[in-house]
C-alpha cells in the first residue's frame, strides 16, 4: 500500500560537558522525530533541555534514546547486566528526559533503546521484556520505537505498547534483517546517492538491497538517520526530496500511531 506520511528520526543530544556530537541544530530542522541521549551514553542535563527546547521551536517529536552506562564507549559496547538492572536504567532515563519534556510543556512521544542495547535484546528476550515493561511503566502512551522485523516489535506489542518499525537509511543490513556491524566494510553508508536510491527502492518496492546483494522485504513507519554519520544534514536533504517526489509527508509519528 502507499503511504502517505512517514516519519523522519534522527539520533540526537548526544553531546556532553565540552564535547560536541552531531549536527543538532541544523539537523533538528528536517526532521520529525528527534531519539534524546539521556545521559548514560551520551547528553548530560543542559545538552536535554537545549534539544527539547530546539525540538519544540521545530515541532519535532521528542522520544527517549536509553542506552548503557558507558560513556567511554558511547554504549555500543555490550555490557553483562540483569533484565532488573537494565529495567531501572531505563526508568532513569526515560525519567529524566520526560521532567524536561514536561517542563517544556510537550508530552514524551517515544522511546528508541540505544547501541548495543539493540543486539543484546535480540539475544535475549527477557532483556527486551524488562525494557518494554519499564517504559510502561513510566508511561503506557509511549510509543516504542524499533528495527522492523525483529523480536523486539513482537515483545513490545505483547507488552501492551504501541510499535512504530523503523528502517535505517545509512546502515547496511543483512538478509536476516539485522544491521551489519559498524567494524566491517560498508556497514556504514555516507554516500547521499546511494542513499537516496535506496530510499527510492523503498517506496516503490518496499523492499532494500542487503549487503550481499539481496532483496529484503521491511515493514516501516519510520526512516532513520544517525546525526553523527558524516555528511547526515545532506543525507536528510535528500531522503525528503525523494519522499517529496512520492507525494510522502513527513511528520511525528504519534500523528498517524
């Protein structure tokens, strides 16, 4: 079927202290929905009320980005921890973040588990059931957000959230609809046409091209762009050209959950 609208997310408020991650401010301008590092991984307090703050003068979408405890490592490495801890880290964070939403006078409209997080729930559902249950928890109108296909939708659903899947416009997948890992070659993609054809692809076909060169068929509201992917602002640019060629609006996507 067509689609009319689809959202547009985007990684940001990573930032922290004195350094600088991404293309926040430009990229917040192009975007429908922004993921919001809580802190863990990436952000600190003044980086989440600057992006809450840009999101609202943008009438972006603000979710939820939890991720592990590790800086060093900006939370893409794995980390051996209980379904109980990983269920109060993401009250914390979701936590956190949504005071400063609130604050702003907007409502949290999603959460988006961060990094390593996302394997390591692939692996093992009581992880993915922990994290489900304490967004819930913090508030049963989230929405979750995540990788179309994969265990993690169908634990969500059961949980008793609404799910939006995403599919990632600068990630090389495999045909088992996971992402290929960020050390190997070509897991990344920088380059704006390639992306753009791939995009393409999707809309007409619903379909995208894996690493080895098959075809994978992938259920989507939602496209992702990391903001610290080199070259993401004209990424974003031209992910919304070819959406406008198609007659797709983009927007938040508690508009049409």
């Amino acid at each position: 079927m067509k689609k009319i609208a689809v959202d547009l997310n985007c990684d940001m408020g990573e930032s922290f202290g004195r350094y600088k991650l991404g293309f926040d401010e430009e990229v917040i301008r192009l975007i429908s929905s922004a993921n919001v590092g809580c802190g863990f991984h990436g952000g600190d307090p003044h980086v989440m009320r600057d992006t809450v703050a840009m999101a609202k003068e943008n009438g972006v979408g603000v979710g939820a980005h939890p991720g592990l405890p590790d800086l060093l490592g900006f939370g893409r490495r794995e980390m051996k921890v209980t379904p109980e801890e990983v269920k109060d880290y993401f009250i914390y964070q979701i936590g956190a973040l949504k005071a400063f939403v609130e604050v702003a006078g907007l409502k949290l409209q999603h959460v988006k588990m961060h990094g390593a997080l996302d394997a390591m729930a692939r692996a093992d559902e009581e992880l993915t059931r922990a994290m489900c249950e304490a967004t819930k928890e913090v508030s049963p109108d989230l929405i979750w957000l995540a990788h179309s296909g994969i265990m993690t939708v169908e634990i969500a659903r059961n949980t008793g959230l609404k799910v939006v899947q995403e599919v990632y416009a600068d990630r090389a997948y495999n045909a088992d609809k996971t992402l290929v890992p960020r050390e190997l070659p070509g897991a990344v993609l920088k380059d704006p046409k390639e992306i753009g054809a791939r995009i393409k692809q999707l809309m007409e076909s619903g379909t995208i091209t894996t690493i080895d060169g098959k075809t994978l068929e992938l259920e989507f509201d939602s496209i992702c762009v990391h903001g610290d992917t080199p070259g993401a602002l004209e990424m974003i640019k031209t992910i919304r050209g070819i959406l406008s060629d198609h007659n797709v609006a983009v927007k938040p996507m508690r508009e049409f959950v």
